[in-house]
C-alpha cells in the first residue's frame, strides 16, 4: 500500500494513526517497539476502529499490515524529530495555540456529551405524540421588540400571512409562513409544544426559541396521522430524541457561559459593525471601539473590539456574519465573545493538561513533523517523472483510452412502446440473439413498418444519437443485442452490433487534462517509491520487535468501544 499517498487520501486515518504515536494509556501493553517508542494494544486498536475496510484479506494478513503502517509511520515521525525539522520556537507556538483551541473542544466534550442517554420509555412517548399533526403558520423574528410589534398588528385582525410576510427573514420560511401539516418533533421548543396541544385558530405568542429569536404562530387544523410501527422507527426517533436533547444541552452551555462571564453587548454594537461594512461614509479608524464586554477573571475587564472582530471574520475556521441584517450581526459578535470567554473557562479547569488534549497536541505535532520528512526526503527532491514514467502510467491506464473508430450496426424501430417492452423481454430471456429474431416476433400489423435497418457509422459523426453511443459501443461484441432505446422520431429502437474498428488513442492525442492526470499519476508513483525506499533504510537502522503473540489475539474487526487497559 503506497505509504504518504494513503496519508493524503485519507487524513481522517492519518489523524487516527499518528495519534497513536505519543502514546495515551498508562502502563501500555506493547504490541510493537519501535527503537526507543512503543505502539501499544490500545493504539492498535484505536488505529484500526472503524478502518478495517483499509486492511484487506485474511485477518492476521490485515493486522499485520496495519502494523506494518503504524511502525512505518513511526519511523517517519522519529526521523523527523532526530532532525530537528521544526523549530523548537515554532514547535512551543503552535502547542500553545492547539493547546488553547482543543482545551475549548474539550470543554464542549464535558458541557455537552455526545452519549445523551434515550430511553424506551422516551421513544414510546415520542411515538406516540407522532399520531397527530398540525397546520401551522408561522412568523420568525430575531428581536422580542419585533415580535411584540407583529402581535399589535394580528391583534388589531391584519392577516396573518400578510404580517408573516412583511417580518419573516427573506427565504427563511416559506411564503405566508405556511409550513404545512408537521408532526411534533419536526420543530424546536416552544413550537414543537405548540404543534402538539397548542390551541387551534389562535394566535400564540410572542415565544421565546432559545438562542435563535422570537415566533409568533397559528395553528389552523389538527388531525390524525398515519406512521409506521413503532419498531420500524425506533432507531429514527431515538437519533431525533438525541438530537433534540444535544441541542438543549448546547443552548444551556452557551446561556451558562454567557452568564457566568456576564457577557453585554455595548448600545449600539450591531449597527456599529454593521455601518463600518454598509455605509461608505462609516468612520474605518476606529477599531479600538468596544463592541462588548465581558468577565476575563482577571484584573482587567475583557473587551471586545472592532479590531477583533476585523480578525475574527478573517478566520477560516469562523462562520461570518450576515452583514446586511442587523440582528444577525449582533448574534454573531455575542457569539465571539463566548467562543473568547469558553478558552477561559477551558483554562480555568486546567483542560488543556487534559490527557486526551494532550495525545490531540502530540498528534497535530505529528502531522507537522509527518509533512516536514515527507517535503524534506520526497517531494523536496522529486519534481517531476520522466517521460518513461509517463508513458508506463499511460500504458497502465491504456484500456481505459480506448476509442471506437467504426461500427456496423442493424436497427430496429418499433414504434409501439407494449410492442417493444414484449421484445425486451424475450432478448432478456436469451431466446432470441438476433435483431431478425426479435422482427419475426412483432404483431402483424408493425411487421410491415418495422424493418431491421444496416448502418454504417464513423466517427467522430455529426449525429447526435450515434455520438452519444460511442462509448457505449467499446463493452459490445459483434452479435450482442441492445435495447430499446428511446428516440427522438422512431419511438423506441433495438440495435445489433454487427463489427466494430476500434483502437487505443496515442499519448500525444489525448487531451492536456488527461496527459496532466498521468504525469501526475506517475509522479506520485515516483514518490511512493521514493519514500519506501527512504523508510526501509529508517527500518533497518533502528531495533524494531514485533510481539507477534499479542498481535494474534486482537480481535478483527476490533470491537467498537475500546477495552480498558
């Protein structure tokens, strides 16, 4: 198996297995050493959960090759390590900010688990709150001020629609804010309530939706509903119930650090921001303006500027926001702060020495490390294949460059489609292997309009029917019998290839993407090459033992959750 090429192909693996290479359980039981490292039984495992697709063949055959991979790897790491190939400067920076970033993911992990218990009781309730639906209109907004002054209107008897039209979001909702017949569950909390018992024909609201906004509703008719047994579904409504519980326990996380680190927009913030990118005439010096302010449990109040939200929307990693609605633009800088004030918090609980952060940093370390060999000793050093390269790749892929020149064919048309479904039917059955055959088969009153037809086609043709058969015409042999085929005058058309000249188009004749494709092909097959050459000379100059015993008696595929040590 090309060793970096899988890398590139798969980084989620790569991920997995240079993991494995800082080592994570105490006293670990190796089942391979590695000069002076270990790959334990519990990397092995982790490695191979969930990629055992990667590692054909029998099962000691697999295992045997995903060890092989992660000593590989190993020795890559090592190597570059050995060679100092990044910065210690560089090496302490880029920990700090990985450090910082995954104690924050971390944090997440522990306020929001993705293991959220579902119980059969809860599926049964769900289940059954799922026998009725309801039509409801709807009116979204972000601001409770905007949702107060929508209900005026409706109380004052404007048309629901109308008003739902007028303050709904521009493609949020459909038009009117008619959603329909929707069963519970289909909606997030207060209006999923409301789909269930919430009084028909009156407007209810204004409701708070917790981290989005504010709705107004109507719910114009409820009735029965039709599902599936409760067997059928029980594995969709336990992933909805999970679903609703993760995004309960997401918006408690959000609230909790919002106010624990006392969160306030400044007056003004959103239109601040957003004037700075809707108004030409906006003053652009003042980014040291405060859009925010928060608890930083230090002796200083934390503030949120201009100047860090310029940077924030130049983050890749960052969602922007919305700069041509003003709410959104609020949401968005409130979202900042509490992204700044969850590293905090993620510090405060001393998460960054978390053991799982801690293997997370070795392993991006790794990644690093893995690239510098790889540019260092491969790619550094190998540019370009040859033109002897390029053309091996070429005619390893020969087959597929493979064109017809000619053909000679007999048609049928049939213009009654019974008549021609009849005929496929009996060409499926192998009855018949002649477009004779099948003619001698049509009812009498189509025998005299539908004849069997010889043509005689070259390529490249104007027509745009045999053109687009070209390729279908290289997998046919003389004799083979095809159809029917719809066609734009004679209904619907069976064929018969009759011979065929064909061959494969010359390097020089193909297309630039193509010959591109193979000169890159070859050059990554010079690579691999390459650094199998480089890691079997890292092999042989360190001790490698294999614990082959241990190795047999992992499970394959390996269980899915992972064994205490």
């Amino acid at each position: 198996m090309p060793l970096y090429r899988s890398f590139r192909r798969r980084p989620a693996l790569l991920f997995v297995l240079l993991a494995l290479l800082a080592g994570c359980a105490p006293r670990p039981v190796p089942v391979a050493r590695v000069g002076a490292e270990t790959i334990s039984v519990d990397q092995f495992l982790d490695a191979a959960r969930g990629n055992e697709a990667q590692y054909q063949g029998a099962p000691d055959s697999a295992k045997s090759a995903l060890l092989e991979d992660l000593v590989r790897r190993n020795l890559l790491v090592q190597e570059a390590r050995r060679r100092n190939l990044l910065a210690d400067s560089s090496l302490k920076r880029m920990r700090e900010q990985e450090s910082k970033r995954l104690a924050v993911d971390r944090l997440v992990e522990v306020m929001v688990p993705k293991d959220v218990p579902v119980s059969d009781a809860e599926i049964e309730a769900f289940y059954k709150r799922r026998e009725v639906e309801a039509h409801m209109l709807l009116l979204f907004v972000l601001e409770k001020s905007q949702a107060e002054a929508a209900k005026v209107e409706l109380d004052k008897g404007a048309d629901f629609a109308t008003v739902a039209n007028k303050y709904n979001p521009p493609g949020m909702l459909p038009p009117g804010g008619d959603l329909g017949f929707l069963p519970p569950g289909a909606l997030l909390e207060p209006l999923d309530q409301a789909l269930f018992d919430g009084a028909t024909n009156q407007v209810l609201g204004p409701l708070e939706i917790k981290g989005q906004g504010w709705a107004l509703t109507r719910i114009l008719e409820r009735r029965p509903r039709k599902q599936e047994p409760l067997d059928a579904q029980k594995a969709t409504l336990k992933n909805m119930i999970r679903q609703r519980k993760l995004r309960d326990l997401q918006q408690a996380a959000f609230t909790q650090i919002k106010d624990q680190y006392r969160i306030q927009l400044e007056p003004g913030a959103g239109q601040t921001l957003f004037m700075r990118f809707n108004n030409p005439h906006a003053d652009t010096t003042s980014l040291s303006h405060a859009l925010a302010r928060y608890d930083s449990k230090g002796p200083q109040p934390g503030v949120y500027r201009m100047a860090d939200a310029l940077l924030d929307m130049q983050d890749a990693s960052q969602q922007r926001p919305n700069l041509t609605n003003l709410p959104l633009v609020e949401h968005w800088i409130e979202l900042q702060v509490v992204r700044r004030a969850s590293q905090i918090e993620a510090l405060r609980r001393h998460l960054d020495e978390d053991p799982s952060v801690r293997r997370r940093v070795d392993e991006r370390m790794n990644n690093v490390y893995l690239d510098r060999i790889y540019t260092a000793e491969v790619s550094g050093k190998i540019n370009e294949a040859s033109p002897e390269e390029v053309q091996a790749a070429y005619q390893r892929r020969a087959q597929a460059f493979v064109q017809v020149n000619a053909v000679k064919v007999r048609t049928l048309a049939v213009p009654d489609s019974a008549a021609a479904v009849a005929l496929a039917e009996h060409a499926g059955h192998g009855t018949t292997t002649t477009l004779a055959a099948l003619a001698a088969m049509l009812p009498a009153p189509l025998k005299a309009t539908s004849k069997v037809v010889e043509h005689d086609i070259k390529y490249p043709t104007k027509d745009e029917m045999w053109s687009g058969l070209q390729t279908a015409f290289t997998t046919l042999n003389p004799g083979d019998v095809r159809g029917p085929m719809r066609t734009p005058k004679d209904g619907w058309m069976f064929l018969e290839l009759v011979k065929k000249d064909q061959s494969t188009q010359p390097y020089d004749k193909l297309s630039p993407d193509l010959q591109h494709a193979l000169a890159q092909e070859a050059l990554e097959l010079k690579r691999d090459k390459r650094l199998s050459t480089f890691t079997d000379s890292l092999r042989t100059a360190a001790k490698i033992e294999i614990y082959h015993d241990r190795l047999k008696k992992i499970p394959w595929p390996v269980p899915r959750t992972s064994p205490e040590s």
